[in-house]
C-alpha cells in the first residue's frame, strides 16, 4: 500500500521551517491503520519477537497494536514520574537540551526478543535510548520499525546493527 498519500504535510509546524509528516490522518483510516499494524507485526513475527517496546506517546498508538496483534505483551518507556514501580533511567542529548525516559525494571526479560516501536525516526535519540533502556534490563532488541523514516536526518545510521523496518521514507 502507499502509506505516503495518507500522510498530510504541515508546513511551518511546531516552528517555522519544519515540514511536519502528520501520521494522525493515517491513524484515521482504519483499513490503512489496519494494513500498516499488519505489515509491522508480520515484521515483527519473522524477528521471533516476544514483548514489543514504544516510548510515549506515539510509539503506543504503532505499538501496543502490533502487540495485540501478536498476542505478546507491550512495555511503555516513559518520562520521569509516570511510571508507579521501580525504573531503570537513561538519560540523551536532544537538539535543545537533555532528556530522560524510564522503564519498569521488572518488565523485560535477559534474552527476552523485543521489538521496538515509534511513529517516525528522525536523528534517532530517543530510539537509541529505548534501545539502550532495553539492553541494561538485558533484553534482546530483535528489530525495531516505524511508520515514518527521514532519511535526511540520518537517524539510521544509529540503527546500523539492528534490522528496521519504515514504511514511509521522505
């Protein structure tokens, strides 16, 4: 399917100069949110996966389907303060400053096969540090996908060594 036509563009947003890829118009077609959950899972299916992964917000709406779907569980990374048992924290650099994501660290397995989600890859951070979150609880980080990828960010090269998946690249 051409995921690319269900994509709107917002130019000048959240500043100006940005071209933002809007996924929400996507999400709201349910037959084309259907075949591209579908599409990620049988991705994830062929990695072996056992639990899959997706920092907030929108690697929830791309990862707890794809869990559904499969029938394994789904593990949210969070911000500081949201998460109510204990945490494993990692901490990376944005383009204005530092930030921080958390982990139950009783919600991954040593060995346990994941698959991680998000919505779109741009530089790449905060999926280096979901994987990095996952590795310390000694996950195994079997594939990780997207529905979006800018390739001019060059978000991929962080992902060198792990099999990815992105549906839509610009």
């Amino acid at each position: 399917m051409d995921y690319k036509k269900y994509i709107m563009s917002v130019m000048d947003f959240p500043t100006t100069g940005i071209n933002f890829r809007d996924i929400t118009s996507l999400l709201e077609e349910g037959p084309v949110y259907q075949s591209a959950i579908n599409e990620l899972a049988a991705f994830a299916k062929s990695k072996n996966a056992e639990v899959v992964v997706g920092p907030e917000a929108r690697g929830f709406v791309i990862g707890g389907p794809i869990a559904y779907s499969l029938g394994i569980g789904f593990v949210p990374v969070r911000k500081p303060g949201k998460l109510p048992r204990e945490v494993e924290t990692v901490s990376y650099e944005k383009e204005y400053g530092i930030d921080t994501l958390c982990i139950h660290k009783d919600s991954i397995k040593p060995g346990q096969r994941v698959i991680i989600t998000d919505d779109l890859l741009a530089t790449g951070g905060t999926i280096e540090a979901t994987i990095n979150l996952v590795k310390q609880l000694g996950g195994v980080v079997a594939g990780v996908v997207f529905l979006i990828e800018l390739t001019g960010l060059k978000g991929s090269e962080i992902l060198k060594d792990y099999d990815v998946l992105s549906l839509i690249k610009y």
